[in-house]
C-alpha cells in the first residue's frame, strides 16, 4: 500500500511539475512573440525620433546664422563687401586676393547617431538568434502556435 501511494504522489508532482515547465515555457513565447515585436517598433520610432530632433536642431542652427546674415546685409557694409568678394570674385582695385580651399573637417554626427543606436537592443541585436525570429514574420506565427500548444499541452497533461 506504501508504494502506491509513493507512486502516486511522484506521480501528481511529475504532473506538476510537467504542467509548470510546458505552461511556464508556453507563457515565455507567447510574451516573446507580443512583447519583442512591439520594443522593435518602439525603437525604431526613438531612433526616427532622435534622428529627427537632431535634424531639427541642426535647422535651427542654420536658420539664426541665415537671419544674423540677413540682419547684417542691410545694416553692416563690411559684411555686403565680404560676400561681394567671397561670392561674386569682385575686389577693390590694388587688392589681391588668394582663395585657399580648407581641410575638410570630419563631421560629428555620426558618433551622435551611432550613440542614439548604441541604446537601441533590439535594434543593435537584430541579426541574432535570439530576437529574428520574433521579428520575421512568419516565423513568429509559429512560436505563437508552439506556445498555445505547450500552454494547452500543459493543462491537459495536469488532467
């Protein structure tokens, strides 16, 4: 009688604990399935975002110094004088003038941007085993149907 009823008891723990690991790994997927492909979109739109806010900056950058050019033309005859000559290649007689092309300076904005991205997981990590599956379509319809099945496997095995 002992050993039926050790039998017994591994018997409901092995049905639980069949029942927690299918439910608990069926429950992981499905969140994986929902969850992954909705932080993708989400960085995707902060890194639209902050690409465009910078945009946004820069523009306002270049509208103050387009406004201060403006300002000056009329007022400083220094400044009309100076685009004269850089713009049109007029200078006053006597004066010679040498056109020095400069350096190209290497711009910024791309350790910016690769900062932006940097703090972006999913989206630094998109090639990975672990995320492109939840990303592509197809496959994800797949792990969505493997965790119902292991959910409803691990109720109907708790039976």
């Amino acid at each position: 009688m002992n050993t039926n009823a050790e039998t017994n008891a591994a018997n409901i723990i092995l049905k639980w604990l069949v029942f927690w690991i299918l439910t608990f790994t069926g429950a992981i997927l499905l969140a994986c399935v929902i969850l992954i492909p909705l932080a993708y979109e989400n960085e995707k739109l902060i890194l639209e975002y902050n690409l465009i806010s910078n945009q946004l900056h820069l523009l306002k950058e270049a509208n103050e110094i387009i406004k201060s050019q403006a300002n000056a033309i009329g007022k400083d005859p220094q400044f009309t004088e100076d685009i004269v000559r850089k713009e049109l290649n007029i200078r006053k007689p006597g004066i010679e003038t040498i056109k020095v092309n400069p350096v190209p300076i290497k711009e910024q904005k791309n350790a910016k941007n690769s900062q932006i991205f940097s703090h972006l997981f999913i989206l630094t990590h998109i090639d990975s085993w672990y995320i492109k599956p939840f990303i592509e379509f197809r496959t994800r319809l797949w792990i969505f149907a493997i965790s119902i099945g292991l959910i409803l496997t691990g109720i109907i095995t708790s039976k």
